[in-house]
C-alpha cells in the first residue's frame, strides 16, 4: 500500500516543506456558507489524506488539526493557510514563469477566476454559480501553479477535479491540458454521492468555464445576452429586424457571476430592465463595476421608475434588492406588464444555496442552509411552486402578445392519417434484423419482463447513459402531473434513462439496480414505445448507440436473445 514516504518519492514535483504563514483576511468580501459536515468517520479519514497528501508528512501533525477544523466549521478543506497573501488577478504574462507561453497563459486565466472583483467567495476559490471552482484548495492551486511553470510544448498536463495527475510526453500540437471534473459513475450519479464527493475532496463541479479557467466575468456573455433578448423581442414582440427594446420591459433575477450580463445588455438593447437579487453585496459589485444603474429596496419605486423610464423612452437597469417571487406576485396584483422574463439565479443548484426561500433575507438562508438543511429543501420547493405560478399568471395576462401569435388551423385527421401511414412505410423499409415485432406484443409485456435473459444481458452495461444522449427516438423524460393525496405535484419522470437519480422519480417505481434500468430502456424500446405508436419500433436502426457505446451493446442482440426465449 502507498504510504507517504512512498508518494513523496513518486512526485518530482510538489509543495515544499516549508509552512506558509496564515493568512490575513480582508473583510468585506463575500464568503462561502458553510455546507454542512455530513461524512462518516472513514470518509473523514479520506478527505484528510487526500488533503495531506500534497505536503510533506512532517507538516502532518499541524495541518491535519487545521484541516479537520475547516472541514467541520466549512463542509469543505480549503487549506486556507496556503492561500498567497494578498491580491490575486491576472497579471499581465510576462510577469509569471514556464517554459512556454501556454504554461503562463494558463496561470493568467485561474488567477483570473480568483480576482476579488470577479470571484464569487474568492477565499473558497468559488469564481461563480455556488459551486463552480478552478480547483478545490489552495494547495491544488499552488501546486498546479508548480507543474504550469514546468510545463513544455512537448508536454500535456492532466487534471482531474483540481487533482494534477502529472505531465504527460505529447507533441507541440498537442492540449496543453486536459481537464475533467467530478465524473461520477452512473451509481453514484446523483446529488447527494456527489456533496459527500465534493466534501470528500475526490471531485470538484467546476461548472462550465470556471472549472476550464476560461471565466472571464460578465463581458463573456454580455454579446449572448444582448442577442439572446434582442431576438426574442424580434420573435414574440413584433420589434424589426433594425429595431431595439425602446418601450419594452425585460425582469430577470440573480446578478452573480455571469448575471452583470443581464442589466449591461439591456441598456445595449435600449430595454427598461428589472432585476432582482437577494444578496446586496452582489447589487453592490455591480453597481460599483458600471454593470447596473440603479439599487432600489421597495418594489413599488422599482414600478414607478420603470413606467417613468418607459414613457420618457429611455433605458435603464434597474437593481431590486430582494427575491424574485416578490416582484412578479406584485406585478402580478398591481397589473405592472413585462414583456421578457428570465432567470438568472443559481437554479440548477437550488438545494445548495443558487436560490433562496421567499420571505427568508439572505443572512436566514446562510443560516438554514447550515443549520437546518432539510427545512431550508422544503422551503425552497415552496418557493419554486410560488415562482411558477407568479410566471404562469403573468403568461396568462399576455392577451398582446397572444394576439400577435398565428395559430395554424387544426390539421385535417385524413391527412394525419396518411402520414402516420407513410411515416411507418419508411420505417418498414429500414435494415433492420429485429425479430418478428409479435413477439413483444403488450400481452406479452410481463413475460418480458420477467425475463431471466435481463441478468446476464445486463452484466457488461457500464450505466454511462451514452446510448440515450445519441438515441434520436429517446424519450429521455416527460413531465406529470400525479395526485399524491397530498396536492397535486409535478415530477419530471425519467423513463428511458440510465442515470439511477433520474429514476428516481419514476412513477412512484424506482429502478435502484443496474439490471433494472438497463431492462426499462430496451422494454422501451421493444415493447412501451410500440404499444403507445401503433406498433412501430421505438428503434430506426441508425447505429449511433452501437458506435458509441462503450461494450458496443447492440439492441438487435438484446432482441434476439429474448426473442429466443419467448420461442421455446
């Protein structure tokens, strides 16, 4: 087994043994909310040596106190003393030492990510979006500092999750680096395997460009979200192709990271723009950076502002320091119109800390997130059900735009009829070497599906879920409506997925083992997608989940052998 002596010998490069001082902390700078210490004794035991194996062994004995502390007070070890001290920013190139000019033009780009003027919690590494990091630590972040100065054109250096692998021989043409971050298996592709990774220190969710070190601030999507809103006025307001969003009243909520984007593009597009955000500190960086006119606290100034600067014609971006929710319910009674809406928060990481329960300040939803993580789940649910519903009244009221719309008159049921007819045609005629399509007969669903041929079948399938993402017949999910005796609550079903959390919400039927979910996308297939389609095949024979599948797994195989089966 490895032990630290053994791993010292095997890095030629690494952290020298030298402890570095702590730390001064600025204040007035935004911090990371705890995330909750929820790991058992030898998952603990795990993220200590998978921190401490980057220094030497005789620095043991004061960084794991020190590390153990932050795991427990913060969720995460951030190893703060082996943040430099000071400013970090992208200093110009020439400034940084390597043996090629990738090496520094990397350095640049993270130290970038870690400016206290773009960062989200610069002292955590977090550039945006909750979560979204360059690496985990600073003593990730020093040492791929290290093997950056080292690198060479003949030379790729890989990292996973912030974990540099090593320098690999390659050529000048070559990626300089490869990055991969927190790939999980398909069964522990979920939520709560991933926080208990991330706490764990074996998997970093860099999001999109923060884990690349591409992330530049909201000058990187400012043109997108220019054109974005602009097009979709042209689309669902009438505005011509020379026109701009004079008149018009766009709302958006979260200005984070990449949401400056928002208000700066809509003074471009000439728009009134609304948008609110429940973290003041992150009005005030806006405002301080020019990238929003306006802070306001009462949503009825925000109202009167807005119909001001709409009928002098005039734009203008307006900050509403508080929770989405609140603005559209007020709209919503007051009458005030809003012709684009979209969201900026951290949606996709609601259970985390990206969106906050309405009639809780921020402060509150730092404090539950820690403290009382399932009520901080439950109020969040309510809250995206209000969300919801203050969108779909205010849909409701586009009687305007409604009446913009050309709605096509009902297709006659003949000519549907005749295309239905040589849509299955066309569908006859294609290569297949299915067996005959009797033999998976509704009636003949259960025994099917009892089918002892599912275990061995399912054996070599490594859950990645490929064959679905290339399926161009995959109905990866639908989204129902279900009586729970409770309300009525709306879960988006998985059926046809290999992920084991989407499953989850299969009709009250999770799938929980491989065998089982690897069965419900060839039952799909062969037996559900014909039943529900008039007998066609919920396969067209392109070959794109054989070429892309990792075992090369073919339906026609799994086909067959059920079919022999059924035979006997």
């Amino acid at each position: 087994m490895l032990d630290n002596k053994a791993i010292s010998q095997a890095m030629t490069i690494k952290l020298d043994n030298t402890l570095p001082e702590y730390p001064a902390f600025e204040e007035g700078y935004r911090r990371a909310p705890d995330r909750g210490f929820r790991l058992t004794k030898e998952q603990t035991k795990v993220a200590l040596k998978n921190a401490l194996r980057y220094v030497p062994e005789e620095l043991h004995e004061v960084l794991a106190p020190e590390f153990m502390e932050e795991l427990k007070k913060y969720g995460r070890v951030y190893a703060y003393r082996y943040r430099p001290e000071g400013r970090i920013y992208g200093k110009p190139i020439e400034e940084y030492k390597g043996n090629c000019l990738e090496g520094k033009a990397f350095q640049v780009m993270i130290d970038n990510n870690l400016d206290f003027e773009i960062a989200l919690y610069p002292y955590e590494l977090v550039t945006y979006g909750e979560t979204g990091q360059p690496c985990q630590n600073w003593l990730q972040y020093r040492l791929i500092k290290k093997y950056l100065e080292e690198l060479t054109q003949d030379q790729t250096l890989v990292i996973e999750s912030g974990h540099p692998l090593g320098l690999f021989p390659s050529k000048p043409e070559a990626p300089r680096v490869i990055i991969t971050n927190a790939l999980m298996i398909g069964m522990f592709d979920n939520s709560e395997d991933w926080e208990i990774a991330e706490e764990m220190g074996v998997a970093n969710y860099g999001q999109m460009t923060a884990g690349g070190w591409m992330y530049i601030g909201p000058q990187g999507i400012v043109h997108g979200t220019f054109n974005t809103i602009l097009n979709a006025g042209r689309k669902y307001l009438g505005v011509p192709e020379q026109g701009d969003l004079e008149g018009y009243v766009f709302v958006s909520s979260g200005l984070g990271g990449m949401s400056g984007a928002q208000p700066k593009a809509a003074n471009i597009a000439n728009a009134v723009g609304i948008f609110a955000e429940v973290d003041q500190s992150r009005i005030e960086t806006r405002l301080n950076q020019g990238w929003v006119d306006v802070m306001l606290h009462d949503i009825d100034e925000v109202f009167a502002l807005a119909n001001e600067k709409l009928a002098a014609k005039e734009s203008i971006s307006i900050a509403y320091c508080g929770n989405i929710v609140d603005l559209l319910e007020r709209a919503v009674e007051n009458g005030f119109h809003i012709d684009l809406l979209s969201d900026q928060t951290s949606c996709h990481n609601v259970y985390n800390g990206g969106y906050c329960p309405v009639g809780m300040s921020f402060e509150e939803r730092t404090r539950m997130l820690a403290e009382d993580r399932d009520k901080f789940v439950e109020e969040v649910d309510k809250t995206l059900h209000r969300h919801y519903k203050a969108i779909k009244a205010l849909t409701e009221k586009g009687k305007a735009l409604l009446a913009k719309v050309d709605f096509a008159e009902d297709a006659d049921t003949k000519a549907v009829e005749a295309q239905k007819a040589e849509t299955k045609k066309a569908l006859e005629a294609l290569p297949l070497t299915m067996p005959s399509r009797e033999i998976f007969e509704e009636k003949k669903l259960l025994s099917i599906f009892n089918s002892q041929k599912w275990a061995p079948l399912s054996e070599s399938c490594l859950a990645c879920g490929t064959c679905t993402f290339v399926c161009p017949t995959c109905q990866c999910y639908d989204i129902r409506d279900f009586d729970t005796g409770n309300g009525v609550k709306r879960f988006r079903c998985w059926d046809s997925c290999m992920y084991s959390d989407f499953t989850k919400m299969a009709h009250g039927n999770p799938r929980v083992s491989q065998l089982e979910r690897f069965r419900q996308r060839f039952m799909h297939k062969l037996v559900y997608y014909p039943a529900n389609n008039e007998g066609i095949m919920g396969c067209v024979g392109c070959g794109r989940c054989l070429a892309k599948c990792p075992i090369s797994m073919n339906i026609v195989k799994v086909a067959k052998s059920l079919a022999e089966e059924a035979t006997k």
